[in-house]
C-alpha cells in the first residue's frame, strides 16, 4: 500500500499538473497491487485509436460528440450498473473499462479520456448527486449525463437540483453556480469519498484505511479527513497511528460534536498502545 500511496501522492502534488486519469486509475492499486496501469492505458488508447480513425479530417465538435456517444454507449455499451450500484467495483476505472458498467462519475472519466484523445474537452461538472460533464461549442455549453450520454437541458437540470435547494430559495446559488468545471483535485476527492460511504458502511476497515490515506494526502489541512483515519487505525486495532489522528483531531477541533465521544475512546486506545511499546 505504501508504494501505491508514494505513486499517488506524487501525482497529486500540484494542482495545475494532475493527471486525473491516471490518478483516478491508480486508486485501484489498493485493491490489485500489481495492477498494471500502463496496460489499462493501453487498452483506453487503443479504443481512442479506433474512433480516431473514422472520425472525418473536417469533424465539427457536434459530429464528434455524436460519433463518440454512438460508440461509448452503443458500440462498447458502457451503461451505468443499475443492478449492483453499490458495488465498489464501479469506482475502480479497471473494473469499469472490462465490465461496461459503473457509476456517473467513473463512466465521465473513461468518457472524458477517450474525449480528450479526439481533440473534445469535455469537463468534469461535479452536480449534486450526480456527477456531469459538459463541452463548450460556439452556440453555448451541452451538459452531458455520463449514465447515457443524454444532453441536459436547462429544465432537466434544474429538476434533478431541486432535491438538493434550501426550503429558502432566496439562498440558493443560481443554477449556473453548480455546472462548473470541476477541478482533478476535486473529482479525486469524491470519487474516494463514495468508496468511503461504502467501506466504513460494511466495516471493511483495511480497504477503508486505504481510502483515507488517499483523502489525506489530496487534503492534508483537512482535520476531519485524519479523524477519520484514526477510526480505520483503531478498528484495525493500531492504537498508536489512530491516537496519532486523533489526538490531533481534537486539539484543533476541541469543541467539535464527536469530541466527548472521542476523547472516551482515547484511554483504551493509550492502554493498548502502552502494551506494544
């Protein structure tokens, strides 16, 4: 785990340089060490290759992006995995190239590879709920759903927000506010933050702890994020690196809601880390 962590810290260093697919890609060394990520590389670029090769010379934007939905969608038949949703699989972009079948926001970054490959920036839009994609064209921006490749319109959008508006309208952000470009840094980070929901959920705590390494390292001034680690360590009975987190957590965060509940745990935790030394 360490090696993969090294690897992926040293991708994530500098905001304005990630490499998000590979990024995103190499999260999948927690659960396949040997994976060979040049070969998964590989297999997205040959699959570019075949599409450049029937796109016209003189392709608007507009023509690829329907030569490249025809292909994704109906051609590999890439759809989202409405019969296991949960599976953490389908946040593992290796996974996701061999079965077909993911979630919006892994879908978008294979989508969003082979988009780049064929000269279409499509951005990632990171939509309550549901993650986006979109492509600027002379006439404006279509928003994309990365399930299906279906072009949102204003009213498909602002019904799928509605759910997620304060009962306040007046707060709210204009729907403009929610569509734009998504950072790598923040797409990583989301994309962890679902396989965290699913890990600590099944109390699956070595694959947990693999996930809130990556989280600290994309958000090192994140307390809660080292928090939350220290709950992987100590259910993976390491009293000395979760009361490391801990500890830590509740110096900088003394009045925080979990704080009383924290602080319970840590005499166990100080009892068994003596025990080791």
């Amino acid at each position: 785990m360490l090696k993969s962590l090294d690897y992926f810290s040293s991708l994530v260093q500098q905001d304005e340089s990630i490499p998000l697919f590979e990024a995103a890609l190499s999260i999948a060394q927690d659960i396949d060490p040997q994976l060979d990520l040049s070969a998964t590389q590989l297999e997205v670029d040959t699959l570019a290759a075949r599409l450049i090769k029937r796109l016209p010379a003189d392709a608007s934007h507009v023509q690829k992006l329907r030569m490249l939905n025809h292909f994704f969608y109906q051609e590999l038949g890439f759809a989202g995995n409405v019969n296991n949703y949960y599976d953490p699989d389908n946040s593992y972009l290796h996974c996701v190239l061999g079965s077909r079948r993911g979630i919006p926001i892994s879908l978008a970054l294979l989508y969003m590879e082979l988009a780049h490959q064929v000269g279409l920036e499509v951005k990632g839009i990171s939509f309550p709920g549901h993650f986006l994609m979109k492509l600027s064209v002379q006439s404006g921006e279509i928003v994309l759903d990365p399930v299906n490749g279906a072009s949102l319109s204003r009213e498909d959008l602002e019904e799928r927000l509605e759910p997620y508006l304060s009962q306040n309208a007046e707060r709210d952000a204009p729907l403009s506010a929610y569509l734009q470009e998504a950072e790598p840094r923040e797409i990583l980070v989301r994309m962890l933050r679902n396989l965290k929901a699913l890990y600590f959920e099944r109390a699956e705590w070595e694959l947990a702890l693999g996930v809130q390494q990556r989280l600290v390292v994309l958000l090192p001034e994140d307390v809660a994020e080292r928090r939350d680690r220290g709950m992987a360590y100590a259910n993976l009975e390491c009293p000395q690196a979760a009361l490391k987190d801990l500890e830590d957590y509740l110096a900088r965060r003394p009045h925080a809601q979990d704080a009383g509940m924290l602080r319970q745990m840590l005499p166990a935790l100080r009892e068994a880390a003596g025990r080791l030394n």
